[in-house]
C-alpha cells in the first residue's frame, strides 16, 4: 500500500509540475494575526514547506533552492504559492485548466473559428464561482468528518465518509450552481460585448429550460466521471492538495461541461 501511496503522489507532481511554472510564490505581506484569523475559520490550511523532500528525497531548501532537480523546484514552487496565497493558486489552477478543457472541447465539437468569449465564460465561472465554493465546501467536508465525526482521512470509514459528504451533498449544488452561474455570466457577456439585450426573465427562463434538460443526464456523469478519483483525492491526498488535485481531475469534467453547457 505504502508503494501505491507513493506512485500517485509522485504522479501528482508530474501532472501539476505545468502549472506551478506560471505561478508566484511570493510572500505577502500578511500579519500574524491575520493569518491565525484566517486559519481558525478552516479557509487557509497550512502545508509542509517543502514536501517534495517526502516524495523524492534531499533536503528542504535544496528543492527550493533547485538543487534537487526542475521537477522537485517547481513542485515546491508551487507548493510555497498554495501555502503563502491558497485561493489565489488554487483559482490560477482552475482558470488554466478551465480554458483548457474548453479548448478540447471546441476541437472535438470541430469548430471552424475559435470562440473566445465562450472560453472566457468557463474561465470566469470556475474562477469567481466553482473554486471559491470548492474550497468551503471542502474545509466543510473535512471539518464535519474530520473533525467532528473523528475519522482518518486515510480509513476506510473517512474515505467513504468524505466521498459520500462530497458526491450527494456538494455535487448536486456545485452543477445546480454552474448552470446558474453559466447562464448569468453568458447573458451579461453577451449584453457587454455582443449587444444583445440583457433579460432577467429571458435569463431565468432559459437556464430552468437547460436544468430540466440536462441536470439529471449531468449529474449521472459526474458520478460516473468523479467518483474513482475523488476516492484517490480523499484516501491519499492532504487537504490543501485536494482542491488542485480535483482541478487536475476536472480537465476532463470541464470538458464535459463545456459540451452540455454550450449545446
């Protein structure tokens, strides 16, 4: 198992080592206080300073320094932006993402002209929307089982507890949310750039046409889509990694909901 364990973790730090080039890690200039503040409300989750010593070998400030190769600096480059600003990286990773699974799905749709402000569109939803909700709903999550139910992330009982909490209670409000959401950043793009008029009642109409048609055939693909790796996201990873680690999984799902959102 500890073998298991230590191949996907390594796996992990192929797939995210992309992401963590374009990324500052920075400190800010938060005070103490602040931070404590900010832990204590289950926001902010502090990380080991340099966990690729764990997973590779060598010292800490080698791996930050460079020394133990591009793949350890990186990694703890972006394990530094995630511990010194979480949201920020974490929203940085799901726009890059976001834009990403968009652009897969223009391709396999065979589109003849690139739409940006569809692309935009994504990125702002998961942005200001789906990793900001994501975040609470997973501190949510690990607080209430962890917590307070007292169980292991890495027990049979917490995995499953953790997996139930995240795909029968913040799933079906995360995709409720995204139509929603979808809708309402689509009409005012359009109104801004597209001068089309801007209609509440239109809007409110259109996106409970879009729920009673694709929400059900939705979520059943985001169970069939999220449940194997969210059992790997709650049984290995720590919890400041599993926002990320979802996003990562998400390249997929955004291109899923690219397609049903857009049809």
């Amino acid at each position: 198992m500890s073998a298991l364990y230590m191949s996907l973790r390594r796996l992990v730090v192929l797939l995210l080592v992309p992401l963590a080039a374009s990324l500052p890690c920075q400190r800010p200039a938060v005070s103490l206080g602040a931070r404590s503040s900010a832990s204590h409300k289950g926001l902010v989750h502090r990380v080991p300073r340099c966990p690729i010593a764990a997973l590779r070998g060598g010292s800490a400030s080698a791996a930050e320094d460079g020394g133990g190769g591009i793949v350890q600096s990186q990694w703890a480059r972006y394990m530094r932006a995630l511990d010194d600003n979480p949201l920020r990286t974490k929203m940085a990773t799901g726009a890059v993402l976001a834009a990403t699974g968009d652009l897969i799905a223009q391709l396999l749709e065979g589109s003849t002209s690139f739409a940006l402000r569809r692309l935009l569109n994504l990125v702002a939803v998961n942005v200001l929307y789906v990793t900001p909700f994501l975040c609470a709903t997973y501190a949510a999550n690990e607080w209430a089982v962890g917590s307070k139910l007292r169980l292991g992330a890495g027990s049979t009982a917490g995995t499953a507890a953790r997996l139930i909490f995240d795909q029968f209670v913040n799933a079906p409000i995360v995709v409720l949310g995204f139509f929603c959401s979808f809708g309402l950043v689509s009409a005012l793009s359009a109104a801004a750039f597209a001068g089309e008029p801007f209609s509440l009642a239109a809007l409110v109409s259109s996106v409970v046409i879009k729920l009673q048609n694709e929400y059900v055939g939705t979520m059943i693909s985001n169970w069939k889509i999220w449940i194997p790796p969210q059992l790997v996201n709650f049984a290995l990873m720590p919890p400041p990694l599993r926002v990320p680690f979802a996003s990562l999984v998400a390249l997929v799902w955004n291109v899923v909901l690219a397609l049903v959102a857009n049809r």
